[in-house]
C-alpha cells in the first residue's frame, strides 16, 4: 500500500506551528523561571526576618525576665524593710516616750535665776504639744494628744496638762508650725505672752 505524504507547504505550516508553540512553551518556562527566582528570593528574605524577628524575641524576653527577677527582688526587699520598720517603730515607740518624758520633766523644773520656772501655767503645754507634732509626729488631735500625755502621768505633774487649757489657745498663731511663730509675733497682742509659749517650745526643741 503507498504512504500518504503531505505536500511540502502543509510540512512547512506544520513545522511553523511547532516552532512558534516551542516558542510560546519557552517563553512560559522563563516567565516561571523568573518567578521561582523572585519566590525563592523572598523566601530567604522571609527566612531571615523570621531569624531576626525570633532573635529580637529572644533578646526581648531575656531582658523581660531579667526585670521581672529584679522587680520581685525588688519587692522582697521592700517588705523586708517594711516588715523591719514596723518592728522597729513598736521597739522606739516605747523609748521614744520616755525620752520625751525626760524632756519635759527637765522643763517642769527649769528655773530662772530669780527662781521663776519656765513652765508656770496650763496653757504653756502648748508649746510641748507644738514641738511633738512637728518634729516627732505626735497625732495633731488635742484630744488624743492630751489622752496620751495623761496616760502617761502627766496629768499629775506639778504643772498638769488638760484639754480644756489647750482648747484655749485655738484660733492664735500658735496653731500654725513653730517655725512660722517668729513671723507671726506681730499678731500677738504683746510679747511677754508671745515667749510664754514660744520659749517653752524652743527650749523643748533644743532638748530633743
């Protein structure tokens, strides 16, 4: 039986067709070339972002703790102080009343040269008061500082303390802080009275 051939020009167009779709095919697989090429690009630029990031995280979380160790010693140490303080205070509570009640026996019983004593009237006792709220944190309350300084036998003293005599002096200079008496003298309505109550004070200070 005889082969059937196609004429030349149908071989030709045949072959042009395969060139241009090998063409084509190329062209593809260079476009996909192109784009694994930028792919695999990103990839090791993500890789490495994810690399610094991890590390950045890392660092981050090294620092975080190490503050945390030193915010919890921190705070173990403050309640130690706190703890230590507090045993502290009950321990000076106590001597601290009886320095102060040796102070104030030492001013009931200075005198001057003629014989006059310092302390010669209910009232000066605000003067003590003054002094203990300023500079030792006694509690401001008249009442409960007359209370405290009864309790501990000053209400027999030869000059006693009361509250009705300190209630007396509310409502002058003397209620404001020793340090500002000296630029409030003016309002005093005479000197004599001013250092009755301002010498007891300054002498209480000089004491403690």
């Amino acid at each position: 039986m005889k082969k059937h051939t196609a004429p030349p020009a149908a071989r030709n167009i045949a072959a042009l067709y395969r060139e241009r779709d090998i063409a084509k095919l190329l062209q593809k697989i260079a476009l996909l070339e192109e784009q694994l090429t930028i792919k695999t690009a990103a990839l090791k630029c993500a890789e490495k972002s994810n690399e610094y990031l991890n590390k950045i995280v890392e660092e981050q979380a090294d620092e975080i703790a190490d503050w945390r160790s030193r915010y919890e010693e921190m705070q173990l140490t403050c309640e130690e102080m706190q703890r230590r303080f507090y045993q502290l205070e009950q321990v000076t509570g106590d001597e601290q009343d009886v320095k102060v009640d040796a102070m104030i026996d030492e001013l009931m019983n200075l005198q001057s040269n003629d014989g006059t004593y310092l302390i010669r009237m209910g009232r000066q006792w605000w003067g003590i008061y003054r002094i203990l709220v300023d500079d030792l944190g006694y509690e401001s309350s008249l009442t409960r500082f007359v209370k405290r300084m009864q309790a501990r036998g000053w209400d027999k003293a030869r000059i006693p303390i009361n509250l009705s005599n300190m209630k007396a002096i509310e409502g002058t200079i003397f209620e404001k802080r020793f340090d500002q008496w000296m630029t409030l003298k003016h309002k005093v309505k005479s000197e004599p009275y001013f250092y009755r109550h301002y010498d007891v004070a300054n002498m209480l200070r000089t004491l403690l």
